[in-house]
C-alpha cells in the first residue's frame, strides 16, 4: 500500500491480495481522512461480495473469479469512534458485461488506484432512517 495526501487530494496504491476495505481504511487512518468522497477507483477485484438493497435488505452475490474495477464512488463517514465506507462499484468480467452494486467485501486483485477527496469543514456521519431501514449519510 501506498498513500499520500496533498491537501484536500488523497492517492492511494492497494496491491494484490490486499483486503481493499481493511486497508483501505488503514491508508485514511494513517492520513487522519475521517470524512470525504471516494471519486474513483481502477483496477481489478478477487474474492469480492457485492449487494443490491431490496427495500428491507441486501442481497448479495460472491464472485471469485478476478474482474476489472471499471468504477468506484462512495462516502467516508466516522461513526462509533471508526472509520465507515460506503462504496459502490462496477465490475467487468472476462466476457466485458458489467455487474455491480454495494461493495461488501473485496480482495485486490493485481492493484488498485484510488483517488479520495477528503472534506475538512464537512463532517460527515452515518444515522439510522426509519423509512428506509439504512443507515445514511448525515453531515
């Protein structure tokens, strides 16, 4: 892994068989990121767990076999004293059709290149809605 800051911009490397959220999480504790958008993601995932929300829960589905990271968007929140990700992502298979979701789980597969930008006067957390049975973004 590797990760550097230049104000408000966050670059971060992940390299093959890396847990993505785990150490992803790590690179943004080392650089005190607690709040921001994740703007883009390139690579490739292993191993991944992706969710689609019925209205009452997630379904998921596990895939193995290594796809293209064509896209990843998501929020950083600090909630109960740690750090929360919320990312979505579309993947390619060998095949080129795109699956995608919330990203639950995932390994990195070869490397991942992900640009963040942190929020300094924006602060945001995560709080339960009823309506809607999710906890969302609140700032």
């Amino acid at each position: 892994m590797i990760a550097k800051k230049e104000g408000n911009m966050v670059l971060i490397k992940l390299d093959d068989g890396e847990d993505l959220m785990e150490r992803l999480k790590e690179a943004l504790s080392l650089l005190r990121v607690r709040h921001g958008v994740i703007l883009t993601g390139i690579g490739m995932l292993r191993d991944f767990e992706i969710g689609y929300y019925n209205g009452e829960e997630y379904e998921t589905e596990f895939h193995e076999t290594p796809h293209e990271l064509v896209a990843m968007h998501g929020s950083i929140a600090w909630v109960d004293d740690g750090l929360d990700l919320h990312i979505h992502v579309g993947l390619a298979g060998k095949d080129h059709h795109l699956i995608g979701g919330h990203l639950m789980r995932a390994k990195v597969c070869v490397l991942n290149e992900i640009s963040v930008m942190a929020t300094k006067k924006i602060e945001i957390t995560r709080k339960h809605d009823e309506a809607t049975g999710l906890r969302q973004m609140h700032f």
